[in-house]
C-alpha cells in the first residue's frame, strides 16, 4: 500500500492567505504565555484593576507593588508563576533572564517595630542576570545575588550570595559554586 508522506489537506492548508492573520496573532499569544493564561491575566490586569499599575503582564494569582525593576524577558516569569508577592517597599532591581516558579516571595522592605505603619529604610534587593528562583522560595531585605544564582525550592534568603552559587536551605546557605 503506497501512503502519501504528507497529506494533501495539511498542503493546501499553506495556501489560504485568509487564515495567516489568525495563524500569526494565535502564534504570538500563545509564545511564551498560552491563549487562555494570557486572557484572564488581562481581563484581572485591566478589567478588575489587580495589579494595573504594573506595566507588564502579571499572573492573576499574584501580587506585585512598590518599585520594582525588570530587565529583559523578566516579564515572562511575571506573567506565568503564580501565588507570587513581590513588596518592593524599598526598591528591587531584577536583571536579565532571571526566571522565577511559582509562589516566589521577595519582600524589599520591614516593618519599623516602635510603629507598625511605617517600613524601615533600606537597600533595595539587587538579583543579577541568569538567576533561577525556585519555587515557595523567599528574599529578604537587603539581599544582593550575583549573576547565574540558583536558589533551591523553599529557600529563605536572608544574607547576599556571589555569583555563580547554588544556594539552598533555611536560611539559605551555599551548597556549590
């Protein structure tokens, strides 16, 4: 029995420009956030004002508020982990290509203990370029990692790491370089 290699439905499908539109909007919504993620982040973002103040897409199950600076496709992390908090009370800065799971907690800033209502001043959390946030993982004030840091799932960041370090633990502690 002789079986064409390619159908000839899936070949003619190429040749209806009408459908490229759809083909290329479906393309891009669906890289790197899927269709239906990216439509209920939006309506939570936009309709139902939870994090609109944030200019990149947010899951709809996080929270994200303060001064919080992101380099480049930091966004997508932002838009796919969800149950995340980021407090960026005293500022934090995320570089380039940092990823992060779900559940994540950073939190940039502390309660004063004479007065409950006011944070206390501080550095801003500083994550370098490269790094994987593991998941239920928190950073916590005054905490700088370098490029290329893995911090393990459940860590507690408390204290600044170098780059390249694997740090895992509570508190966090290196486990290899």
């Amino acid at each position: 029995m002789n079986i064409p290699s390619k159908s000839p439905i899936r070949k003619n499908a190429k040749l209806r420009p009408w459908l490229w539109p759809i083909r290329l909007m479906c393309k891009s919504w669906r890289n790197p956030v899927p269709p239906g993620l990216w439509i209920i982040n939006k309506f939570y973002q936009n309709v139902l004002d939870i994090n609109n103040d944030v200019p990149w897409m947010v899951h709809f199950t996080s929270s994200v508020t303060g001064a919080i600076t992101i380099g480049k496709d930091v966004w997508k992390s932002f838009a796919l982990s969800g149950g995340c908090y980021m407090q960026g009370g005293n500022g934090i800065v995320i570089g380039d290509n940092t990823i992060f799971a779900q559940g994540v907690k950073i939190i940039s800033a502390n309660h004063d203990p004479l007065n409950y209502k006011v944070w206390l001043i501080e550095k801003p959390i500083i994550i370098g370029k490269n790094c994987w946030i593991g998941s239920n993982s928190v950073i916590l004030p005054n905490v700088e990692l370098g490029d290329n840091v893995i911090v393990g799932a459940g860590s507690i960041v408390t204290k600044s790491f170098p780059s390249g370090s694997t740090i895992v633990g509570n508190p966090a502690k290196i486990l290899s370089k």
